[in-house]
C-alpha cells in the first residue's frame, strides 16, 4: 500500500518570535496580548495598529517579527495565518532604593517582561 500523497495532508506549521526583557511590566502588556490572541495576524497587527500605548508598539514589534519569521520560512499564505499563542512573562526586577523621611528608604522595583507570540497556518478547533 502507497503512503497518502503530502498534498492532502496538511500539517501545521508554527511560527515564532519573543521579545524578552521588554521595557515594561507584564501586567501592562497582558490586557493587548488577551487582545490578539485567536485572531488572524493581519487583523491583529491593524488593531494594534490603531492604540496609543507602549504595549501596542511591543507587541506590534513582536507580531511584524513572527510575520517576518514566517515568510523568511516560507510560508505560503501569509494571509492566513492565525495568532495561536501569546503570552507575557515577568521579566527580572531591577531593585532600587529612594530614601526617605526618617532615614527610611523605599523599594523602587523596575519590572521587566517577556514577550512570545507563535503564528500557526490553521486555527485550533477549541472544544
């Protein structure tokens, strides 16, 4: 017996990219990453296109990067490629301290983020 022909097997092909140590807290970026994630990549990058926020112009960054991945790969479709998964890490924290009244001092945390977006050619049936 004869293996099915590849043209009628479509597998999935993922699609990666990160941005790690992101200027910016991860509880910042969460509410956009909620945002695009499920949609279609080209619907995703004009949304992002479109909000006046840092965490719009990371992700942005992160989405054209997958997007470039994907082509530089060869993916046929561009237009038909789907953000599966997306995700915001906490980063490390940069610790400072601003002295106080009394000789005190305060802890001044500088939070960091890692971004990862993966673009898949066929969308997950969710059940």
């Amino acid at each position: 017996m004869l293996p099915a022909p590849f043209d009628d097997v479509r597998k999935s092909m993922d699609y990666k990219a990160s941005h790690r140590f992101a200027d910016m807290s991860a509880r910042k970026v969460r509410p956009f990453v909620a945002l695009i994630r499920g949609r279609r990549a080209d619907e995703a990058l004009e949304l992002l296109r479109y909000l006046p926020n840092k965490s719009a112009r990371i992700l942005e960054q992160v989405l054209k990067s997958a997007l470039g991945n994907a082509e530089d790969r060869g993916a046929r479709h561009l237009d038909d490629l789907f953000v599966t998964e997306s995700c915001v890490d906490g980063g490390p924290m940069m610790k400072r301290i601003q002295p106080r009244a009394r000789g005190t001092a305060y802890v001044i945390k500088r939070r960091y983020a890692h971004v990862r977006l993966t673009l898949s050619d066929m969308q997950e049936e969710t059940e």
